[in-house]
C-alpha cells in the first residue's frame, strides 16, 4: 500500500511539472524516467535512484545550454546571464538543503524521499528548460 501511495505521489509531482512543459519542449529524458519507474515492483531507493538519474540528466542538459549560450550571445548579455546563473545555483543548493531538511526530517516516512528527489529534478529541469528556450530563441 505504502508503496502505491509513493508512486502515485511521484508520478503526480512529475505530470505536474510535465503538464507546465510546452511539449515542444518534451525531451527523451522524460521517457527515460518513465520507463525507469514503470519497473514492477519498484522500490522506494529505486525511485529515488531514477528520479536522481533524471536530475543529473537535466543537469547536463542545463550545462549544454548554458555552454551554446555563452558561445552565441554578446558579451554584456552573457555577463548578465553569468551572474544570474551564479544566482540561481546560490537559490538551487539552499532550495535543495531545506527539501532535504523538509522531506527527511520534518514528514515521516521514506516515501517522502522520493518526493523530495523529485523536487529537486524539477527544479533543474524548469532552469535547463529556460535555458534551453532562450538559446532557441536566438536569431542565427
């Protein structure tokens, strides 16, 4: 039962956070995860390990954007870019201390760990998707 209850949890967070993905936008990484927790009998470590997996997939993602960013826009922009990127991983790794601090100590239960991965892969897939839009946004 319990573990029920944690995959309707993560597949909810994770349409979620797809339902507020433009399908243009829709990546293979997402099928990726789904197929990684599809598995039968799929235990809560291994949910945490694919939506982990995920994570580091976005992050690579958000590194490649940010990588052609830096190749293609002027100089002032990408400053800006840069400082905001310096910023956003400032934001990033205390959002991902309290959700740490949230979801292991102040709910109960190992259920909620897989939550918390989760939010932490949307909020680097929501930063490689912004990234992503402005490089495609570029006029070459």
């Amino acid at each position: 039962m319990m573990k029920r209850t944690l995959i309707v949890i993560v597949t909810f967070y994770a349409s979620v956070g797809l339902s507020q993905t433009k399908e243009k936008n829709e990546n293979s990484i997402d099928s990726v995860e789904s197929n990684c927790l599809e598995k039968k009998d799929i235990s809560n470590a291994e949910i945490c390990n694919c939506i982990r997996q995920t994570r580091e997939s976005w992050d690579i993602e958000l590194n490649k954007y940010y990588a052609l960013l830096r190749t293609n826009l002027p100089k002032e922009a990408f400053e800006i870019l840069n400082e905001s990127q310096k910023r956003w991983i400032n934001y990033r790794d205390k959002e991902f201390q309290f959700i740490s601090a949230f979801y292991h100590n102040v709910q109960e239960g190992t259920m909620w760990y897989s939550v918390a991965e989760n939010k932490k892969m949307e909020i680097v897939k929501q930063r490689a998707v912004e990234l992503e839009e402005y490089f495609k946004s570029l006029d070459f």
